[in-house]
C-alpha cells in the first residue's frame, strides 16, 4: 500500500480511482480497508474450485492508505477498467462502482465519504468537456482576454410572465451585464412557458444589442425528463437562445453529457447544482461537492457555481473554495476549463473578497445588488464593475468609492 498522494501511473493506466473518508468506530480500520475494495467490485469467489483469472483481474484492490488513528483513515481502491464498456455506459458504470454499492450501506462504516476520483486517459478521452472554456467565452461576447464577465439572475424565482422576463433581461442588457440565466425554480410553467419567453427574451437582447453593440448569453432553465431534454434544447436555441441551463440532479450526469456531445448544441452550458448539498453537508458522510464539480467538468458543464466567500448560503472554507476553483482550472488531458460561477449575496463588498481570492477568471452572479441598486439597474451593474476596477489596480474598495458614486451608494446599503 502507498501513500494516498503516489498512486502509481501504471495503476491509474487501468484503474480509475476513488477515495474515500472512513470510520470504523470499532478499532478494525486495516481489515475494513482491505475487504472494501472487493466488496465494492466482485465481492468473494462463490465457485467450489479456484476463483479463474479474469474473475481476479476484475476484482479492485487498495492502492493507497493513510490511517488517521485507529479508526479513521482515507482509503484509495482501485476499480478496474475491464469491468466497464468503454463506448456505451461509462459514466452510470464509474458512478455505480464509486458511489452505488455497499460503501455507504456497511454496518461497519460508522461514516464514509467519497472525497475524490481520478479517471485514466483511456476515459477521459471518451468524454467531451466543456466547449468553449473561460476564454472562449470572451471571445463569443467580443471581451478582451482580461475582461470580467458579469452575470445577473431573473429574478424572483417565480411570477413572472414571459414579458416580465424579457424586459428584465432588456435593463440588465442596457446596464451592462455579460450573461443572464433563468432561476433555477423557473420550471416552464403555463403562465411563462419556455418557448414564447425564449423568444421575447431574444428580441430583447437583440435590442439592446442595437442600443449599445453589447453581446449577452441568456440560459433559460431546461432541466426536463431525459427523453425530452434534446427537445427542450432544440426549442430553446431555435427561439433565438445562445447558451442552456440544467440541473445536475434534475436531469442526472449523463444528461449534461448528452447535451454537451450534441454536434447541434453549439451554446455554453450553465450547469446548476443545487440539491449537491443534502450530498456533501453532513460532516465526513456522503459524496464531497468537489466530486461534482469534477463530474461537471469532464461532462461538458461550461458554467458551474462554486464556493463564494460571505454568501448567506452554505459556502464551505476558503480551502475548499480554492481547492474547487482548482479542479475546474488545472491540466486536464486537454479538457477546456469550467468557469466558476459566484452567487448567493453577491454585491461589491464580497466581489472584490473573492476576486482577491480567485481572481479576473470567474462569473459574478447578482441579483438584488444589480435589480435593487439605489440609483437603478444600470447603477447595480456599474457598481460591481468599480469594484473590478479597485481591484485590478489593486485600491481600496473605500477609497476608490469616493470618486465613484454607484459604488459609494452601493457600498453604503451593502457594506457591512
């Protein structure tokens, strides 16, 4: 057994990995480690003669250890790949394998959590990732390569018909937003149906565009049943839609890939996650958020929102945010990166917090610091672009404020 930080490259040749969190709680960690992997592949040889050779290349092993005390540890098992096909069922198999057995339902796991996953080359090259990545978004909105990209939601979540919606989206597009994308409690209903509010939304745009040459993507909601999801996308785009939004859990990991594998589907794809929490929320029990975020990314999720500082939702600590931004960043076999989305509370005050913290490569998401500025819609957007600006020339947000009055109103209803 090695240590969890060197697993073998030959090993992840024909494995994909796994890690998981556990606890005993019984003093029986070693035995516990060493019985999980078989458990979670093949279980024991039920046969009266010798278990054959494929059925013991099947089987997962341990490939690394790092016991805690005598309880506690992180284990790495190994699965391996021959248990799968390739060209048809990948991911269901790579999520049953990791998350669908018995791990989370042994009487001798006080807790267990899957904390992380690594694929081989052989899979990652299967899967799409995203299309366009933080700079080909840019470059679709005609933005220099240093350019924030600042987003709005419609909002409230509910009650709006289709012309609230787009003259919404219009003062947004006229205040200088980037990127608007529905709520994702906006579920099509009768009285705001996707293709007629597609369409207003679109002439909207469109008219600011001719107002003031500025280019938004819109991302209706268009989570759906899986056999209708290429339909609903279809509708969106030939009502006028340049980017969609789904819900991981609404329409399950394979429909984000069967979205983004689409040759007709060439618009960026705003992957929400909410419900990732009733997963990750309980200390060391359940499926850790950054095993999503990863899945959101090699799937083909353009868009994904993240850990933002000072939220008024649950945000996790600033090395979990860092070490999510990470995952959508890094070197990947080639794979574009995600862009992290911020939002939940998201005004001038804790944008500049987390430009600090991530950086110009991310997409601020405000809602009632834009729509409820004091001096307008337009304020709300120019606020949270002088807060950029103090940023990037590295001022004070108090200072730069003073000679910025939408920042100073914004600063005096949101600072703290």
């Amino acid at each position: 057994m090695n240590n969890e930080s060197e697993i073998d490259q030959g090993v992840l040749e024909e494995n994909f990995i796994a890690r998981y969190y556990i606890e005993t709680g019984r003093g029986n960690f070693k035995k516990t480690a060493q019985d999980l992997p078989i458990i979670e592949t093949t279980a024991g040889w039920l046969g009266s003669d010798v278990a054959p050779k494929l059925f013991r290349k099947c089987t997962g092993f341990l490939a690394s250890v790092r016991q805690i005390d005598v309880n506690r540890g992180v284990v790495t098992v190994a699965f391996p790949v021959v248990n799968l096909k390739l060209d048809e069922n990948v991911v269901p198999s790579i999520w049953l394998f990791m998350a669908g057995g018995p791990v989370f339902e042994l009487e001798k796991l006080r807790k267990v959590k899957l904390i992380g996953f690594d694929l081989p080359t052989k899979i990652l090259r299967l899967l799409p990732g995203p299309k366009f990545g933080i700079q080909g978004i840019r470059k679709y909105l005609g933005l220099d390569k240093e350019d924030l990209i600042l987003a709005t939601i419609v909002k409230p979540c509910c009650g709006l018909t289709t012309d609230q919606v787009a003259n919404t989206c219009y003062e947004a597009a006229l205040g200088g937003v980037d990127f608007i994308k529905d709520d994702e409690k906006m579920a099509n209903p009768e009285y705001c149906p996707l293709r007629k509010r597609v369409q207003l939304v679109a002439k909207s745009l469109s008219r600011a565009y001719e107002q003031i040459g500025k280019k938004v993507i819109y991302c209706p909601h268009i989570s759906t049943r899986p056999d209708r999801l290429k339909t609903f996308a279809e509708i969106a785009i030939e009502n006028g839609a340049n980017g969609l939004m789904v819900n991981l859990f609404a329409v399950g990991l394979t429909g984000v890939q069967m979205l983004a594998e689409d040759p007709n589907i060439s618009v960026p794809i705003y992957v929400h996650t909410g419900g990732r929490s009733a997963y990750s929320r309980a200390v060391s029990q359940g499926i850790d958020t950054r095993v999503f975020f990863k899945f959101v990314r090699i799937l083909g999720g353009d868009f994904v929102r993240v850990h933002m500082l000072d939220s008024y939702v649950l945000a996790g600590n600033r090395k979990e945010a860092v070490e999510a931004v990470n995952i959508l960043r890094r070197p990947m076999n080639g794979l574009r990166d995600t862009v992290p989305a911020i939002s939940a509370g998201l005004n001038p005050v804790n944008l500049y917090l987390n430009l600090q913290l991530f950086g110009i490569d991310i997409l601020p998401m405000a809602g009632s610091s834009i729509l409820l500025h004091p001096m307008g819609i337009k304020a709300g957007v120019v606020s949270l672009r002088q807060a950029t600006e103090a940023y990037l020339k590295r001022v004070k947000l108090e200072e730069y404020a003073a000679g910025h009055k939408e920042l100073k109103v914004a600063l005096k209803k949101w600072g703290k």
